[in-house]
C-alpha cells in the first residue's frame, strides 16, 4: 500500500510540474480624442517570469494583437530592452490612469539598448512595429482595458437604468 502511495505522489508531482503555461488573453482598445478604437488581443504579462520573457524567442507577431505589462507595483524605474526578441516591436508607455504618456516606435530587434521613459510607466503595451504609426496612436490616447480608472467616471452609462 505504501509503495501504491508513493507511486500517485510521484505522478501527481510530474503531471503538476508538468503543466502547459497557461497564456492570459484580454481584450483592449486605443481610443484617442475622436473616439476612434483601434482593438487589439492582447497576452497579459502580470508575474515576474512572464514580465522577464515577455516577446522573447517568437518569430511573429498576429496583426492587431501585443503585450501588455503589468508594472504598477514595481517600484523601479521602467526600463524596457529587445533582448532576444526577434520582433520589431512598437513601445507605449502608459500612465495609472490609461493614457498613453510616452511612444518609443520600431526598438530594434535583439537589442540590449535600454528603452527608458520619462517617469515610471504603470503599463507598457507592445505591439508589432509600425501600428503606431498606421493607426495614428498619440500621447494623450487613453487605453481601455479593465487595468485602469474610466477616462470619466462621472459620465452616466449608457446602459443603465435610471429607475
């Protein structure tokens, strides 16, 4: 019995070690002064390792679709690299409040140059180079995705009842 034991202790131990990642996607939107969206899938880079490899090691990027880093609770400047990234990549740094502060466009793929803003980001999105451009993303476009505050949380929702 006791061997019995030891035997589903080992396969428990193998099949959770054993366990495929489990990739975060969410839904996020730019959305500028006009109100014009511009919707991306994105992977969600919230634990140290996931934030550590990011876009690491892939060879492309699915069109409208990215990274975004959770950094608000590091409390260290932002410092974004391109280390083993094979992927020509767009950089916008975002504030708590989901407006985007900083761009940095077309970071070099490979590169251990360091990306640095201008103050602590509370987000970074990757997307694939060039989208900044090609959609007109500005500084002062807010980001909506369930991380930050509503650009106007007094503004009634639409959807709601008044009764």
């Amino acid at each position: 019995m006791q061997k019995f034991i030891k035997l589903v202790l080992v396969v428990l131990l193998v099949t959770s070690c054993s366990k495929s990642k489990k990739v975060k996607y969410d839904d996020l939107a730019i959305v500028n002064g006009d109100n014009v969206k511009v919707e991306y899938k994105v992977e969600l880079a919230q634990t140290h390792d996931e934030m550590e490899t990011g876009l690491m090691n892939r060879d492309s990027l699915k069109a409208n679709s990215g990274m975004l880093f959770a950094l608000g609770a590091i409390e260290v400047p932002t410092a974004m690299w391109m280390k083993d990234t094979k992927i020509p990549l767009d950089m916008i740094f975002i504030d708590k409040d989901g407006d985007v502060y900083w761009i940095y466009e077309n970071a070099e793929p490979n590169s251990e140059k360091l990306i640095v803003p201008p103050y602590q980001a509370f987000a970074v999105l990757e997307v694939n180079a060039g989208d900044v451009k090609k959609y007109g993303i500005t500084l002062g476009d807010h980001i909506k995705h369930s991380w930050f505050k509503q650009k106007n949380p007094f503004q009634p929702d639409s959807s709601a009842s008044l009764d």
